[in-house]
C-alpha cells in the first residue's frame, strides 16, 4: 500500500471548498423573455403590426378587446394591440432596445420579476431606418426574468409551489442590468 505525503491534498476536499466558495446556480437571474407590443385601433394598429415585424422579423400576434368602452369606441373582439414575444436572441435586441433610451431608465419602471419602458420614435433605435409606410410609432417593451425552477409553478403535471425566495426584487434587477448592461437608474 503506498503512502500519502502530507502535502498531498485530497481531490475530494479540493471539490467540496470549490462548491462552497461558488454562488447558489439556483439563485442565478436569467432573462426569460423580452416582450414588445403596441396600441391602436384600425390604421394604427396596422402601422404598429408592419413596426413589430419590421423589428423583430417575426409576426406579431393580433389582441382583442374583451370590454367596452365607448370613448375610445372600443367594443367586445375588437383588435386593439399587437404583441411579440422574443425568447431567442434577446440580449442582442435588448441591446440595441436600451441604446434607443440611453441606457437610462427610471427605478419606478421596475416591478417584481419585470421591467418595462417605452420608446417614443423606433427611428431611435440603432440601425432602423424611417420607413414610409409605417411612419412615426413608438412601443412598449417589457423585460421579464427568471430564477430557475420556475417552471415548476407553471407546469400542467405534477404543479409545485414555489417559495418567495423566487420572487426577483427591484435590487437584485438593479444589479443584474447594471452589471450586464451598464444599464444606469435615476
């Protein structure tokens, strides 16, 4: 049987300091999904869904109305909003979306989870052109993030409760967005 010097560690001890030292992978933030819709009705809800697939080079969904409201003359299935949900290659786009406000944004804009703002123009956002038949239109976008196993409150079998450690605070999107994409709050 062979001896072992002194020196020598262990490999096990080496892996076990090693996981200790490291973050929580469970704790970790991760952007789910970046949202962009805008409003209108009739013609200008046809500029608003030519800009999102103009964007976004995927085909927005049409929204209806599910009230009436008869100053804005809105009634029961009528389309009054387009949304597109991108979960594929959104940090180049969020990127770009940031650069159009300045990468400032306000504390107040942030809730649990998510974040939101507006952009005035699109004509702000680098690399877009004017283009003629859509004209001058703004959007909304919304950032939603994630820890994982939050898929275990959402799934149809075997549904879990998830515990309030889950929830993303104001702070911890601070810092996320700070690190990440020098993105300053007033």
């Amino acid at each position: 049987m062979k001896q072992k010097n002194s020196n020598e560690e262990n490999p096990m001890t080496e892996i076990k300091s090693r996981r200790s030292h490291s973050e929580n992978v469970m704790r970790k933030i991760r952007i789910e999904k970046v949202v962009l819709n805008v409003g209108g009705i009739a013609e200008k809800l046809e500029k608003g869904f030519k800009l999102l697939s103009f964007i976004t080079k995927r085909k927005p969904a049409k929204m209806k109305s599910k009230k009436r409201i008869p100053s804005l003359d809105v009634r029961p299935g009528l389309e009054v909003g387009a949304v597109v949900t991108i979960r594929k290659g959104k940090e180049e786009l969020l990127q770009r979306l940031l650069a159009a406000v300045d990468n400032t944004l306000r504390k107040k804009q942030i809730s649990v989870n998510n974040f939101s703002f507006g952009i005035k123009e699109y004509l702000e956002i680098p690399g877009i052109e004017y283009q003629r038949e859509i004209g001058i239109a703004g959007l909304d976008v919304t950032i939603v993030f994630k820890r994982a196993g939050r898929r275990i409150r959402l799934k149809k079998m075997k549904k879990g409760k998830v515990s309030k450690k889950q929830i993303i605070t104001k702070e911890e999107i601070i810092k996320f967005m700070e690190d990440n994409f020098q993105t300053r709050f007033l």
